[in-house]
C-alpha cells in the first residue's frame, strides 16, 4: 500500500467520525440542526480539500489546488454561519455568497485560465483567515458570556492554529523555489505533515465546538433541574438549598434572614370556572410580578401548586413587612385578559424572621406556614407576620 492510501485513508476516517458526529448531534441530541448541519458541511468540505491532493486520478494538480482552495474557504464559512445559529448572532449570508461563489469563481475560471495558480491559492488563504478572524472576533464575546473566558480564548487560539497551518500550506504551494524547512523532507514526509497538522486542526476543531455543545447541555439539564417549566421561578428542591445555606450562615455568623410563603387567594375557583389554562396563565402572571417586584438579592421560588416561597436574605421585621406589602399590592394590580372577562387576583402571605441561632429551619418554615393560614382565616389579601419564637420574646 502506496503512503498517500494510507493518507486517504487517515482523512476519510477522521471526517467521516465528525461528519457523523455533527449528525448524530443535530438529528438525535436535540442540537440546533441548522447549526449541526453547517458543521457537518464544514467537515465535508475540509475532508475533501484534504484528500484532493492526495488523489492524482482527480484532474490534474492545479485543477485539484484550486478545488481544494475553494473547499477550504466553504468549510471556514460553514463554521462560521454554524456559530452564528448556535450563538444566535446576527447572519452574514450575504458576504458569505459573494466570499465562496467569488473565490470558487476565481480559482475555477480565471486562475486556471491563466495560469495563476500561486495567486489563487494566496486568495484562498486571504478570504479563509478572514473568514475565521471574524469568527473569532465575533464569537469572543457570547462565548465568554454563556460560557467563560477559557473557553472564549481557547476557540479564538484554535482558530489562529488553524490560519497558521494553512498557511504553512499555503507557502508550500506558492513558493515552490523556496527551501522551507518542511521541504528538505521527502516529498511523501512533507505531504504526510502537512495533512497530519490539517487533520488535527480539525479535530481539535470538532473537540471544541462539540465541548461548547456539552456544556450548553449540561447547563440547560441543570437549569431544568432547579427551575419550574411553567413559571421559570425556583423549584422547591433549589429554594430549600438555598434557605438551608442562608441558615447555615444564621447559625456560624449571625447573618438575619425572612421566609415569606405565598398563597394566590382562591385559586381552585379559578381552575374550576375558567379551566386549568387560565389557572396557569395566573400562576405565570403573579411569577412574573413577584420577581419583578424582588430585590435582586432575593430568591423566589414556586414551592408547589399556587404557594411560592421567597427568601429575603439581611432582612428583618419591618423591612420584610415592607417587601410583603409591596409584593402584595403589585399582584392586587395584575388583571388577565381570559375571554370576555377580567382575571384579577390576590394573595395571601405569611413571613417569619429568622434573627437569633438556634431556632431550626423547619421551625422557621412551619412559623412561616402558621402564618400564611391565619391570613387566609382573616380574610385573605393580607399579611401577616409570624411571631418571633419564644427564646427570642424572653431574651427581648
């Protein structure tokens, strides 16, 4: 078996394995399709320009240089417009059809009629760094927003090898009088280096955007492992971390904090007469409002059905007192548009301080409970604070 058998056979596996990979990913994996099948573009059309030079059945060498040139420019837009769909960026479809047909356009019809072999594949490289500096340029930002910085530069740095390489690839093809140190190899050896360096950009290509998949994944698994589907808040698994590391905090450092527990008043009436949607658009709506209203400290949270718990860290009486009437009155203002009638609600609300160790935090909860159902036996729409546990009112 001749060496460049064994270089396609190299090329074609680790491409068909990313290929697969992209489509495995957009097809079962619930990735963007749009953006896993502009990857899996991307992986074809490097995996050709790779193999070309390698195949002399295929036309002659300058036909091949300039194919692969052109290849090479579809894969680098193809990441990029991939990147765009799964960073949501704004798309640039039109310098990506006017880069690819101008450069497929040059190297096929003018550069092969003339002759202008070394100029076709020195534009080739040009439109390619371009294309992956402004992937880097454009990408940095949102990367490091959703993800972080590490993984910002990390792509940016994969991308620079990238144009480094292929322009180590380049110099060979355009400078053919020129000694570069790869050239003093045997012709197989030089061949064999630069598509061995081109494969593993590739690779290391698919390694970084396929990490960026996992993590959006993972993020998104554990999003949905601490928050409610319907009404994006907290779940009750997630506040009651939360309370338990405030107590925590109460107990070693003394730092104060107030349970609120929210009852929307007559729910079930609600569901009864106007369906279970309308009850959902009301839950939805009295969400939005109590973090809306919240201080950007405090944690709300659906505790189950229509009760909600919310956490107000370094805040005592009064001030808490405050934040539940505020929070109170802001829902006595939501009014549902549901069919020919108006939705309007109210709540209920019972708040216990947690200002002294020593009292546990399913005391706390059960003070807070206690609470919330006087202010439903006093006639709803109100607050009412538990009072303080009795250690506390003896030391007072």
């Amino acid at each position: 078996m001749e060496a460049r058998h064994l270089l396609l056979a190299f090329i074609l596996l680790t491409h068909c394995l990313t290929t697969v990979m992209w489509w495995v990913a957009g097809s079962w994996l619930g990735l963007s399709r749009k953006a896993a099948r502009h990857w899996l573009l991307a992986s074809v059309a490097n995996g050709l320009a790779l193999a070309l030079p390698v195949l002399p059945e295929v036309g002659t060498a300058d036909q091949r240089i300039a194919l692969a040139g052109s290849l090479v420019v579809l894969g680098a837009v193809s990441l990029r417009r991939g990147l765009q769909f799964f960073l949501k960026i704004r798309l640039t479809d039109v310098a990506h059809t006017i880069l690819v047909v101008g450069v497929t356009l040059f190297n096929l019809v003018v550069c092969l009629r003339e002759g202008w072999h070394a100029t076709g594949v020195i534009v080739s490289s040009l439109a390619m760094t371009w294309a992956l500096g402004r992937t880097a340029r454009e990408t940095f930002t949102p990367l490091r927003t959703e993800f972080n910085a590490v993984t910002a530069w990390m792509h940016a740095g994969m991308l620079s090898i990238a144009v480094i390489v292929f322009g180590l690839v380049a110099l060979t093809y355009t400078a053919p009088g020129v000694h570069w140190p790869w050239m003093r190899w045997s012709t197989e050896a030089a061949q064999f280096a630069m598509v061995f360096s081109s494969v593993a950009m590739s690779i290391l290509a698919s390694f970084v955007l396929g990490y960026i998949v996992v993590m959006r994944l993972v993020r998104r698994l554990e999003h949905l492992s601490h928050h409610d589907a319907l009404t994006g808040l907290l779940n009750r698994r997630a506040i009651e971390y939360l309370l338990d590391r405030e107590d925590q905090r109460l107990q070693r450092f003394g730092d104060p904090y107030t349970v609120l527990l929210v009852d929307i008043d007559h729910f079930k009436r609600i569901n009864d007469r106007l369906g279970h949607a309308a009850g959902d658009a009301v839950l939805c709506a009295v969400s939005r409002t109590l973090q809306a209203q919240a201080r950007e400290v405090d944690r709300v949270a659906r505790y189950g059905g229509e009760e909600f718990c919310i956490l107000l860290p370094h805040t005592l009486h009064d001030g808490a007192m405050q934040a539940a009437e505020r929070l109170r009155e802001a829902v006595c203002l939501i009014n549902i548009p549901w069919g020919d009638e108006h939705i309007s609600v109210s709540i209920s609300t019972g708040l216990a301080c947690a200002g002294e160790p020593g009292e546990t935090l399913q005391a706390l909860l059960k003070r807070a409970d206690e609470a919330l159902y006087q202010a439903k036996a006093e006639g709803r729409n109100r607050v009412v604070m538990a009072a303080d546990r009795p250690i506390h009112s003896r030391q007072a």
